[in-house]
C-alpha cells in the first residue's frame, strides 16, 4: 500500500471529520478561541498524545520513519531549539524525519512533528527547514486540531477516536482495501473541503511560527522565502504539486504577510552560531537515505563534482562517498571520503562518514579505531556511540561487546524511546552474556514500533526464566502493568477495524 500521505491525513482527519458532517461550517473563517477555553473538555492532552503515538507507530510499523543517528540528532537540535522559545517549552514534543522524496511536514496531536526528507533536500538552508518546523510547533502550542474537533457539533469524540483507530489499524495492515480507499482515494478531496476550514489555522501557525524562528535566532524572511519557492514549484514545468502545497495552500497574500512579519520583527542571537556547511552535509545525507536509487545519486554527484573539477563542492563529494557506500563500492567511497577528513579533521559527520566506508570495504580495524578516537573526544553523542558500539558488536566477542554496553547505557538512560539505541543495547547485551538485560531492550523496541501484544509476550517469557532476580522481576512486572492495558485497547481497535457490520434480519410481521 502506498502511504506517502498516511501522516498527512492522520494529522488532518479531525479537521475533515469536520467540514464533512457540517459543510457549511468549512465555508467560514473560524477564529481561535484562547488558550483557556474548553478544549482540553473534548479531548484531554492525554487522548491527543495516544493519538499522535498511535501515527509514529503505525508509520514505524511501515518502515516511514527515518531511523538515522545524525540526521535525527540534527533534527532534534533544531526542532527543540524552536521549542524552547516557543509559547508552550513543556510540551513533550517529539521530530522525526520521513523517508520520503516529498516536499512536506505536518504536527499531529500530542506534539508529534514530522519532517519528510525531500523538504530537507529542497531547502537552501537550514533557517528554511526551521521556519517550516517553527509553523508546525505552532500548530502544536495553538492545539489546532483540536480547537477544530471542538467546533464539530455532529460527530463525537468516540466516533472520532474511533476512525483514527480503524484508519491506523487498517493501515498497519499492510494491504487492506479499506486504508488504501481512506487514504490515497480519498485524501484529496477531504483535504481540498479542509482548505477553507484550516485558512486561518495556517496564518495564525505563521505568525507565531515567525515570531518563534525569531526568538531562536533563525532568520524570519525564511518562511516567505521558502513559501515563494514552494508556489514557484507550484508553476514549474508540469511538474507534479508538491505535497507540502496540497496540505500547507500557500498564496500570494500569504507569502506577502510572512515577508511583512518578518520585517516587523527584530531577530534575536541565537544560542549557538549557524553552521551553513554542517546543513549542506545533512541536506546531502537526507538526499541519500531518503529513498533515492543509489546508482542514480551516484551519477549525479559525479556531475556535480565534475562540474567544478578545480574545487569540487564538499557537501557534493560527501555525498558522492555516501551514495558509493550505499551503492556497494565502500572502497571507491574512501579514499574520497578521507580527503575530506584530512582537509577537515574536526568535522563528526565526515569523520563518522568514513567509519562506515572503511567498516563496510573490509577495513574494520581501521573503522573501531577512527570510532575509539572519536567516542574519546565526543563523549555523549548519540551517533557516535551508536556507530562505535555496533563496530563493538560486530568483532563478536564478549569483552568489546561488554564495552559497548558501558558506552550505550548513558546514551539510554537519556533517549529510551530511541529504537536503534535500544536494539543496539540489546544486541551488546546479548553478546555481553547479560539475556535477561538483552530481552528487555528487545521489548522496548518492539514497544516503540508499536507491537505490544510481542512485548508482553517477550517480557512474560523473561519471567519465566529461572536466572531473573528480585530487582529485574519487579522491574519487569511493573513494565508488563504499564503496557497490557495499551496492548488491549491496540487489540479493540484491530477488532473494531477487521469486524464487519451486522448483516441485516429478516423481515417479519404479516403477509
């Protein structure tokens, strides 16, 4: 099933829900209400988080999210550095890229932001790709989706909760003609009857968004900016509209009022100085993980080298070893790959960027040590750890996997919900002799996809084994009575997704 817009008609269906039962309200400008008014009434910040991991779940499950260390890393650097001076700091958000070429990103209840990676690798910069995360916090801090369930007078919360349950169950199936019709048949003409609805949820998530992209020290005219080129695309050369216009309309008037804000507004130091070269390399490393045939990046980083053959750009040379690597031919990626570091030795993401190259050509010494120096000098970032333990790992013996277990365990204790943390952690934990420790990390990734009926299934069997002591027992039941009531109600909704209607009775009475 195709679900390049399964996040996109999740994050909108309240709105939809909306403007089907009531057409005439989608004709009309809806105003705010304030912060204080009786949303939390309708749907508790609870319910909005249950719904938002149910999406990250059910796109997990699809093999959507883009489990990359330091694409997320830099995901996360932005998108809390937006947070942080956003109207609502405490707010438990969560970004994640989506592997896909699509120019798009959407907020979904409870904080939940997704950002595809063909918006990253449009972008010109990295202030473009804040100013579309700083419009999606809004949505989030505004609570917009719910302010729209709140003005739906016909259609109740349980028949709400209940789509949003049948949708991401049926989905998750993986080839159910009832996803494959809600969603890819239908999500043009429930998001064209939204457009109306939504118009002033998109200028208010401007202007605060604006306003946020301030605060943090991001230029303001990015938004306009990027919107201008989105609606240039938009009267490109027959080429397709791109996602983000379908769910963000953009107009003139709108990319005028987002150049005027700006003006408006004095932009303040950020915490830390922009590094412009550091994006191109991300924009590059999206391009390559996002989905892309390897054999064709190859070809077009070669042109793009070429083209400047006396000082060939770096972000196009880094992408060049990266899609070599990719494409099987680690060993043409390293000697390009290491004159990068030569010439740029302080740079992580070239570093981190021949590890892999020199593991994947053979060169697996090489690699551990490169990653040992590293972790010595970048102790505590994620990426690096997650690299240098898997190498660890990899040597398939005890006592280095024992080592990367010591170099995993702070990693997790400050990023549980990471899956490639855990399973790594598990996989050391494993090797490390450590079964019980391995068996729970294993159900904590199976949690994080969203498979609970298999996490209880992995914790009970730890139960059973006669080698778990007081400390792990008790940690392992308290687990199992956190997750069984989740794994119940994913239960019901698979059931209320797969059971069809009554069939009608006969007719009786008197003939």
């Amino acid at each position: 099933m195709s679900l390049p817009r399964v996040a996109s008609a999740v994050a909108t269906l309240a709105v939809v829900l909306l403007a089907g039962a009531n057409p005439a309200a989608a004709q009309r400008d809806i105003e705010l209400p304030d912060i204080g008014s009786s949303a939390n009434s309708i749907i508790t910040p609870e319910q909005e988080r249950m719904i938002g991991a149910d999406m990250y779940r059910s796109l997990r499950r699809a093999e959507r999210v883009l489990d990359d260390p330091q694409l997320a890393d830099w995901l996360e650097t932005v998108g809390f550095r937006l947070a942080a001076q956003s109207d609502r700091p405490d707010l438990d958000y969560t970004f994640f890229m989506v592997r896909s070429p699509q120019i798009n990103a959407f907020a979904a209840p409870g904080g939940y932001i997704g950002l595809h990676a063909g918006l990253v690798v449009t972008a010109e910069s990295e202030d473009e790709v804040a100013a579309v995360l700083a419009h999606e916090i809004a949505h989030v801090t505004q609570r917009h989706i719910v302010r729209a369930v709140e003005r739906m007078q016909t259609v109740s919360l349980p028949i709400l909760l209940g789509t949003l349950g049948a949708l991401i169950a049926a989905q998750s199936a993986g080839s159910s003609d009832a996803a494959q019709a809600a969603i890819v048949g239908g999500t043009a003409l429930m998001q064209q009857q939204a457009i109306n609805f939504t118009r002033h949820n998109e200028y208010e998530a401007d202007r605060i968004g604006i306003q946020t992209l301030a605060r943090a020290g991001y230029d303001p005219q990015a938004m306009g900016t990027f919107f201008w080129r989105m609606q240039r695309a938009l009267r490109g050369d027959g080429q397709g509209v791109p996602e983000f216009l379908r769910t963000h309309p953009v107009t003139t008037t709108r990319i005028s009022e987002a150049r005027n804000r700006a003006e408006r507004i004095r932009r303040h130091p950020g915490p830390e100085a922009h590094e412009p070269h550091r994006f191109l390399l991300v924009r590059e490393r999206a391009r390559v993980l996002g989905g892309s045939e390897p054999s064709q990046l190859v070809a077009f980083y070669r042109r793009a080298v070429e083209s400047e053959p006396e000082q060939p750009p770096v972000h196009a040379r880094y992408g060049l070893g990266l899609a070599l690597t990719r494409a099987g031919r680690a060993a043409e990626a390293v000697p390009i790959l290491a004159q990068l570091v030569d010439e740029q030795p302080d740079s992580v993401i070239l570093a981190l960027a021949l590890a892999e190259a020199e593991s994947m050509s053979g060169r697996h010494d090489a690699a551990l040590a490169r990653l040992e120096r590293l972790n010595g000098k970048h102790g505590g970032n994620r990426a690096i750890g997650i690299a240098y333990a898997e190498m660890l790992v990899a040597t398939g013996r005890p006592g280095p996997a024992r080592d990367a277990v010591e170099v995993l365990r702070p990693l997790l204790g400050a990023s549980p919900r990471n899956a490639l943390l855990q399973l790594t952690f598990a996989r050391a934990s494993e090797l490390s002799g450590d079964l019980v420790r391995a068996g729970e990390a294993h159900a904590e990734v199976a949690m994080i996809d969203g498979r609970f009926d298999d996490a209880l299934a992995q914790l009970n069997a730890l139960l059973r084994r006669p080698d778990v002591d007081y400390y792990q027992r008790a940690r392992i039941e308290a687990r199992i009575a956190e997750v069984t009531p989740i794994a119940l109600e994913q239960r019901r909704r698979a059931n209320l997704a797969t059971t069809p209607p009554p069939a009608a009775g006969p007719v009786t009475g008197r003939q």
